[in-house]
C-alpha cells in the first residue's frame, strides 16, 4: 500500500525531472546554433537548398488541405447562419476563420508531420550512423551544417506556406459559397471586409513563425539526440510530430491570448 | 603524443572504463585489441572528445583535451583523422564531396582545383579507381566505403589517425588490403595511429604496440613479440583463438 501511495509522487518527480532536462538540452541547442550564426559561408546556401525543398515540396499538400478546409467552412457556415444573419455576413465568418485560425493551425500541423518527421529521420539516422560525429571529428559544427539551415529554412518557408494556405481557404471558401448560396461576388468582398482588420494578417504570419520555430527545432533536438538504432529513429520520429503537434495547439491558445484578447 | 591517465567512464549503472591508462609516442602504430563490450570504441572517442570522461585526463598533442574550448576542441581535431568503423560517410553526398570535407583547413577547402587535387590523391592512396568520386555512399561495397572512409580521413593530412575496426564485416582478401594500407600510410604519411580491432592478426601485422582492453582496464601493452611471450592469463586466452595466425604475422 505505501509503495502505490509513493508510485505517483516518484512517476511525477521522474516526469518533471525529464522534462527539466529536455527543456534544457534545447535551450543549450539554440544557444549553440546562436554561437553557430557567424559561419554563414556554410549555413547559407545550405539554407537556400533546404527551404526549396520544403518550401516546393510542401506546397501542394498545403494548399490541397486549405483548399477542403476553405470549402467545409463555407458549406457549414451555410447550415449554421442561413435564416439568422445577413448572407454576406458568411463572407467574414468564412475569411476570418480561415486567416485567424485554420490557415495557420492546418499549415503547422500538415508541416509538422511533413517536415518535422522527416527532420527527424534523417538527422536520427545521422546519429545513429556516426555521421553527426563523423561531421564533428573533422572540427567541424553540426550545428552550421546541418541545424542552422533547417531551423532557417522552416522560419522563411512555414509563414510563406501560411500565405499560400489562407489565400487557397479563402478562394475555395468563396467557390462553395457561390455554389450553395446566391451570393454575388459583390456581396462576399462586402461581408469579408466589414470584419477585416489588417492586423489579421499580421497575426496569421504571427502565429506561422512561432509554429515555424516549434516545429523546426523540436524535430532537430529530437533527431539530433536520437539513441539505439532504428528503434531510436521511429522513437524521435513519432516524438517530434506529437511534441510539435502539441506545443502547436499550446501556442495557439497562448498567442491568440495574448496578441487578440489583450 | 596521446596519452590518458586514469580514465573513468560509465554509462547508466555500466562501468566502461575504470582508470584506463594508455599511451601513444609519435610516430608509432598501436593497436587496440579486446572482447566485444569493452569500451574500445569509447576510448578512441574520447581521444578525440566525442565522449567526454567521467574522471582522469586526455592529453593529445600537449593539449587537455577535456578542458579545451569549443574552437580549440575543433583546431585539435582538423589534426586528427578518424575513421569510423562502417565509414559514416554522408549519405546525400557524392565521394568527392565526402572526401573534400576531411581537408580541415578552410582556405583549401574552399579552393576547388585544390579539393580535386587533393581527392584523386587520397582515392589514389587508398587503391580506389578514379571514377569512385563521382558515385555515392549506397553505391559502394563495404570495403569500398571503408576506403572512403579512410581518405576522407588523411584528407587533412592529419597528424594522428584513430582507426575503430577498420576491418570488421570485410572478407579476408579486403581485410588483408585494408591492413597493408594502414601500414604504408602509417610509414609513408609518417602518422600516429590507435587501431580498435578484434582481428589479431591484422593487429600484429600492422602495429608497433599492442594494448589489450579488457574489464574496464588495459591489462597488458608491449610489442608484438612481448605480447606473445605473456604469461598473463588474459593475453594467453585472448590470443589462443589466433595464436597460430598472430604468431606467423609477428
């Protein structure tokens, strides 16, 4: 009995305890790749390549995913308000939901298990076959060569994805609606700008870099100190889309406290 | 020079090293021989920092290595080549590209006629046909990739070569190309090696010295012949599976 009564203070003391330890391996990785930013001869054109590659890669998934979320937002914003509100108030329920929220949130999200796993993959396969160290053997910094450009390229190409995201919703979201309702162009450009402020955009690219930066360096850390094998690998992997996935909607909550309900 | 004092190291509730004391002259070949487990991979990567030590010292070149900084730790090591036992060369990079990352001085590195100077030589050294550079890592036999391997490490012309298993997983053949290489560039390149291995006769054909590994502690360290001539019950053990073969290499 006084075993089970200690069991939870020592599973939670062990849970704190590990979490201390990652939140301070990751505070000394950034530090690192901060000490790194002087070597820009490596990290930049490594840069370029890696954010052509998500950016490129990743464009097609996003705007397919906004494109169905923009649609859906229109057909239930039908089912909900047609009879209660103005028609051309669903204009604004539509553009609002998809900048403020769904455009950001989708994009990180599609991202974290696009680029986030395969961040992690591919530097936990490095680990594990010595080539972290094989990098670091030479006197050189796994840090501007392999963390820098990712971290980077993430920070440029998740906002610029985000952009790409709530333009596809917003067009698709206007598409439904001219195809369930009679609403004339006009008329959805009237109801999308009374509830427009043109810090909506702001907060939307806001709220991408913050996911940018979760995703990008939660996958590096988890790949980096990836341990044991393929085993070790589908373990970062797995640990960096969930961590990413769920400090995502944490930071979702916090920024929207913070930025729209001061 | 290398050379470690009272070394401890362990992992977890596991004692790897337990005041490992070790050392290497220049110019000389030493090999490193042990079971399976015994920490002789840990020990050469603690020579060149990859693992620090829980406790004791690491001299390299006059240098403690535990106490260096970050960009001394890295002027140190473009002194030391290391090859990595299944070659860890980097997967999304062609040959040339893997083989030029070892030239550490930066202005080389940078200059291109140079890097492809370089490359063919140390491909050349290292019995590789030209037209490797052009191919990539999955590429490559395992042996092949060994080679790589060990160019890209004398790519910088390094004053020390750490070598860890540099034959385990080749035929006998490849194994036997692989040895004579260590030996001619450890007389033509004139460097300081350290090779882990578990193949007793690649060790007594290519080292000076030899150490044995074993409990955490290096039991026993001497020439070839001295080796053979132990009474000790460890050495004699270690050494009876390959007796006939290291006796015909030393």
């Amino acid at each position: 009995m006084a075993t089970e009564v200690l069991a939870l203070p020592r599973v939670v003391g062990r849970w704190f305890l590990n979490a201390t330890s990652h939140v301070g391996r990751v505070a000394m990785m950034v530090a690192d790749l901060v000490r790194s930013l002087n070597e820009v001869r490596i990290w930049l054109p490594r840069t370029f390549a890696e954010a052509w590659n998500i950016g490129v890669g990743s464009l097609f998934i996003v705007l397919l995913i906004s494109g169905f979320a923009g649609g859906v937002t229109a057909l239930q914003a039908r089912y909900q308000f047609t009879g209660t509100i103005p028609i051309y108030y669903l204009a604004g329920v539509i553009v609002e939901s998809i900048v403020l929220e769904l455009g950001p949130v989708l994009t990180g999200l599609i991202l974290a298990g696009r680029i986030g796993a395969r961040y992690a993959a591919e530097l936990g396969t490095m680990r594990v076959t010595e080539q972290i160290d094989a990098l670091e053997s030479l006197g050189r910094s796994p840090s501007s060569h392999l963390i820098i450009p990712r971290v980077l390229a993430g920070l440029i190409m998740i906002p610029v994805l985000t952009v790409f995201a709530d333009v596809m919703g917003i067009g698709a979201g206007w598409f439904s609606m001219k195809l369930v309702l009679p609403i004339s162009d006009a008329d959805f450009a009237y109801g999308a700008r009374t509830f427009w402020r043109p810090f909506d955009a702001t907060y939307s690219i806001i709220k991408a870099f913050f996911f940018a930066a979760c995703i990008t360096v939660i996958s590096c850390y988890m790949g980096f100190n990836t341990q044991q094998g393929a085993e070790g690998v589908g373990r970062s992997t797995t640990g960096a889309v969930v961590s990413s996935s769920v400090m995502i909607l944490l930071l979702d909550v916090i920024l929207t406290k913070l930025l729209l309900n001061q | 020079m290398i050379e470690l004092r009272d070394v401890h190291k362990r992992f977890g509730k596991q004692v790897v090293l337990d005041g490992v004391n070790f050392s290497v002259q220049e110019g000389e070949t030493v090999a490193l021989l042990g079971p399976s487990g015994t920490g002789k991979s840990v020990l050469l990567k603690h020579i060149i920092g990859l693992i620090h030590p829980d406790s004791g010292t690491i001299i390299v070149d006059d240098k403690d290595v535990v106490r260096l900084k970050r960009h001394e730790l890295a002027e140190l090591r473009s002194h030391i080549g290391y090859v990595f036992q299944n070659g860890a060369l980097f997967d999304s990079d062609n040959v040339f590209e893997n083989v030029r990352l070892g030239i550490t001085d930066d202005k080389c590195y940078r200059d291109l006629d140079y890097a492809r100077e370089r490359v063919a030589e140390c491909i050349k050294l290292v019995n590789l046909p030209p037209e490797t550079v052009d191919k990539f890592p999955a590429q490559l036999s395992g042996g092949m990739r060994k080679r790589v391997g060990i160019a890209r490490a004398i790519a910088g012309r390094p004053k020390y070569l750490l070598y860890d298993e540099p034959t385990s997983g080749l035929d006998p053949v490849n194994a036997d190309v692989i040895d004579e290489l260590v030996r001619t560039l450890a007389e033509t390149l004139g460097v300081t090696g350290v090779m882990v291995t578990h193949d007793v006769r690649g060790a007594f054909r290519t080292a000076n010295r030899l150490a044995l590994l074993t409990g955490g502690k290096i039991v026993q360290q001497g020439t070839p012949k001295e080796f053979l001539a132990s009474q000790d019950p460890t050495v004699r053990e270690f050494l009876e599976r390959d007796f006939h073969n290291a006796t015909i290499a030393a």
